[in-house]
C-alpha cells in the first residue's frame, strides 16, 4: 500500500507543483514525503513488487478483477518512478517485471499487458514532458558515453578548447553529449568514479562514513576549472580538479559501498550477498508456491536482487 500511495503522491506532485502534504516539487525530481533526499523512485522500486504480487494474492479467485487491478498498479508505480526523477530505479524496475515473469506463474499473462500499457505511457509522458525528456536523455547519453569512447562518436560534435584541461562539447542538430558548458570530454559518470576512488583513498579500510561522499568530494577540491560566467551549475553538481565531478552519490554501488565503509564493508556486502544466493538456490521451488509467506519471499527476493 505504502509504495503505491507514494506513487500517486509522486504524480500528484509532478502535476500541480507540490504533494498532498504542501511539499514543493523540484521541478526535475519530484520527492513527495522524502523532502530533499532524492530517494523517491527507488523506495517505490524496492517495494513495488509486494504491491503488484499482493493484489494478485487478494484477488486470486477474481481473476478479471485480479488482472485488471495489477496492470494498473504497475503502471502506477511505474509512472510515480518516471515523475521521481530517479532514472535507475526504472531501469531496475524493469528488469524486477522480468524475474517476475520467470518466477510466478500467477503473473505470466498479466506481466507482457502491463509491460505494453506502461510503454505507451512512457513514450507520451517521454513526448510531451520536457523534464523528463531531457532527464532520459542525457541518462542515455551518458550510458552511452560510458561504452563508447569519446572519439568514436559523430564526426559532426566539435570540441572548443577554451581553458587549460577543458572544453565544451558543441551541440549539433541532434543531440547535445553533455548538458553542462566548461566540461572537457570526459563522461560525467566516469568523473565521479575517479572522484569516488580519490574519496575511498582517505579511509581505505573502514570508509568515510554513511552518506559522506556528498561532503567529502567537496573537500577535495583542487584548482576549480568553473564554468562560463554567470553559469550556474547548481550545488549537487560542482566541477572542480581536472576530471572530478561532486555530486549526492558516486552513482556506482561497488564505488559507494567502498567509499562509505572502505574494504571491511565491501567484503562484508560481498559475503551477505554470497548467502543471499546460496538462499536462492536452496529455496527456489518456493518462489512457485502461492501463499502469503512465499508471496512475501519472492517479493523480499526480487527487490535484493536488483
């Protein structure tokens, strides 16, 4: 019930400016109960599968009704993930609707529905919605720009260099690389990883602490290379040393977990999440089963999944 009523708060939000409580919308990210943690669309990921697998459970001998009831609410959590701003939390959102089509067979013909309902409403709200279209582009461009090096892309991008260590990638007709001028051509993800290593590097062993990566990045900044005059890039977004980007997070799990609690936690994640997949293992009939207990299993199993 809980992700759902943030879901429809997220949309009510995105539509009139602010949620039912008064808190105001950001504009590109819309946080509802969460105020100023951007953490919205991954609360509704996370539990988005007790919602849509508990409606199934509840209406199992109402099988129209059952049917009907769990598109909508995938399609709700969905569209709450989209109005979020949180752009991972829908691509783990997919990929939860998958597992969930491997593994409970009450879902098998409802899932595809769903799937082709919520992408016709991702495609109008990607269309018409200005936010969340710059929002979902730059989040592929930025994949892509991870994969593929720089040099590789279109011959018609030109690179002004205007400072010593920066330039500003030009925009074409058809697309614009990076949104921020005073970037050189390295991907803005790629600089919060070196940014995330030089962070890991002041407490190797147990970390910084949880949620310090938002503070200690700002301290390492070195010789600014800022932007045009006048430009304001924003307080989350703060280009400084060659290469570095600061942001809330370093936007890689592996990076985050050894920058906050350094070796010791990463090998202690790592050996929780080696048991969670003997657990899998051992268990997986039960993921079949359809009661309450084993609805609640699979759903817990999904979300540590992804």
């Amino acid at each position: 019930i809980s992700s759902l009523f943030v879901a429809l708060d997220i949309i009510y939000q995105s539509i009139f400016g602010f949620n039912i409580i008064g808190l105001k919308s950001y504009g590109h990210s819309n946080t509802g109960f969460f105020g100023d943690e951007l953490i919205a669309g991954g609360f509704i990921q996370n539990f988005s599968f007790f919602s849509m697998l508990f409606i199934v459970f509840i209406f199992k001998n109402k099988k129209n009704l059952s049917f009907i009831l769990t598109v909508i609410a995938i399609c709700t959590l969905g569209v709450g993930i989209i109005y979020s701003g949180n752009r991972m939390p829908l691509v783990l959102f997919l990929a939860g609707l998958l597992l969930v089509f491997l593994l409970n067979d009450k879902l098998k013909k409802i899932i595809p529905v769903a799937l082709i309902c919520f992408l016709i409403l991702f495609k109008f709200i990607y269309s018409s919605n200005p936010l969340v279209h710059t929002n979902y582009k730059s989040f592929f461009q930025n994949i892509m720009g991870l994969m593929i090096p720089e040099h590789t892309l279109r011959k018609d991008t030109k690179i002004n260099h205007e400072a010593e260590g920066s330039s500003t990638l030009i925009k074409d007709k058809e697309r614009l690389t990076f949104p921020f001028p005073g970037y050189d051509h390295m991907n803005p993800y790629t600089r919060l990883f070196y940014t995330a290593l030089d962070t890991w590097k002041r407490n190797k062993i147990f970390g910084n602490g949880i949620k310090s990566f938002r503070i200690d990045c700002d301290k390492l900044r070195g010789s600014a290379i800022y932007p045009e005059p006048g430009y304001n890039i924003g307080q989350d977004m703060i280009l400084f040393k060659k290469n570095r980007l600061c942001s809330t997070h370093p936007h890689n799990y592996y990076l985050e977990i050894l920058t906050e609690t350094g070796i010791v936690g990463f090998f202690i994640t790592l050996t929780i999440a080696l048991l969670f997949v003997v657990f899998i293992l051992k268990n997986f009939k039960l993921f079949k089963e359809n009661n309450i207990e084993n609805i609640i299993l699979l759903s817990a199993t999904i979300s540590l999944i992804l």
